[in-house]
C-alpha cells in the first residue's frame, strides 16, 4: 500500500529538521515512517571505507570528518541519475499511511517525489538563524556548506509550510500543530 501523504522536510545544516522530524514521529507513532535519502548514501560510504554506520547517521562530528568526501561521490551518483537516492530511501519503507523524508536537499529530489508519488507531496521547509544554528554546534565548512548540499533549495519558494526553528521560533508543540495541520486528510 503507497502512502497516503509524504511529508518532504529541509533545511540547513543544525536548523532542527531531526530534532522536529523525532517529535513528528512520536506523536504519530505507528501510522508514519521516516525515511532518511542520507541513509542510502551513508550505508554505501560506510561499507566501502569500513566505517561505523550508526555513527555516520547520527548526528556528530565522526560524520563531519567524512561528510566533504560523501557529498563529492554522491554529486557524481546524481549526475548520473538524480532520483538514485530518492529511490534507495523509499525502496525500504513500511506500508505506513505517513511518510516522513527528514532530509530533502535538492530540487531534483523534491522534483523526483513529485514526479513519482504527485499530489501526496507535502514539502515543509525548517529555518534557523545563524546563531542559533551555531549554539547547536554549526561550524562554516567551506566546500560543505556552499555547496548544492546545503544551497540548492535556497531560492525555492513553493514551500507548503515554513517553520521558524530558531530564536523567537513557536514552542515545539505548535510547530507540530502547524505541521499536523498538513495531514488535515487523513
């Protein structure tokens, strides 16, 4: 069974996308999966340096050391197909009325879910000022941060929601609501 919405998340580096993707996913429990387009290139990357996988899913500096080297070989993967990822990620998931895809970097990969899944897209987009997003531990890193990885969405507007996550943001509670407010349907 397809889902019935697919919630498409973005946002920079430390702007709060998994903190609020894990509140989403334990208010909605059973009913949603969260599918991470990292994962695939991530258990790749680990399998052919011989690297901790869980360490390079979450979120600390063991992956900051490898993340410059795995944007660089999944770049040349999109070149070639540009939904590569996109497929891997949803090639896994549960028979879940919700899917939550926590890490939407690109237009081709909101492109990609329109293309494949159309009307049950969603795309929500998480924002953070730059001071907030280094009291939880963002650094510039040149060739990370400039790059497509981390750029590509910033001139995209057709956001169905945008959530303020930093200073003066909404209580976490209300942003869920604000995003619960999306799965009216259901």
């Amino acid at each position: 069974m397809p889902p019935q919405v697919i919630l498409l998340f973005s946002g920079k580096r430390k702007s709060g996308k998994d903190f609020l993707t894990d509140h989403l996913q334990k208010l909605l429990q059973d009913r949603c999966e969260v599918l991470k387009i990292s994962q695939p290139i991530k258990s790749h990357w680990a399998t052919e340096n011989n690297l901790n996988l869980h360490e390079l899913l979450s979120d600390n500096a063991y992956k900051e050391q490898y993340r410059l080297d795995m944007i660089k070989w999944s770049e040349a993967v999109r070149d070639k197909d540009y939904g590569c990822f996109c497929k891997q990620a949803c090639s896994n998931a549960a028979d879940k009325p919700i899917w939550i895809v926590s890490d939407i970097r690109r237009k081709t990969d909101i492109q990609w879910f329109k293309e494949t899944y159309q009307d049950l897209i969603k795309t929500i987009k998480i924002s953070a000022d730059e001071n907030t997003r280094k009291s939880r531990g963002y650094q510039f890193k040149s060739g990370v941060d400039d790059a497509a990885s981390e750029c590509d969405l910033d001139d995209y507007i057709d956001w169905d929601l945008v959530i303020n996550n930093g200073e003066g943001s909404q209580p976490i509670d209300e942003q869920l609501v604000s995003i619960m407010s999306l799965l009216s349907h259901l």
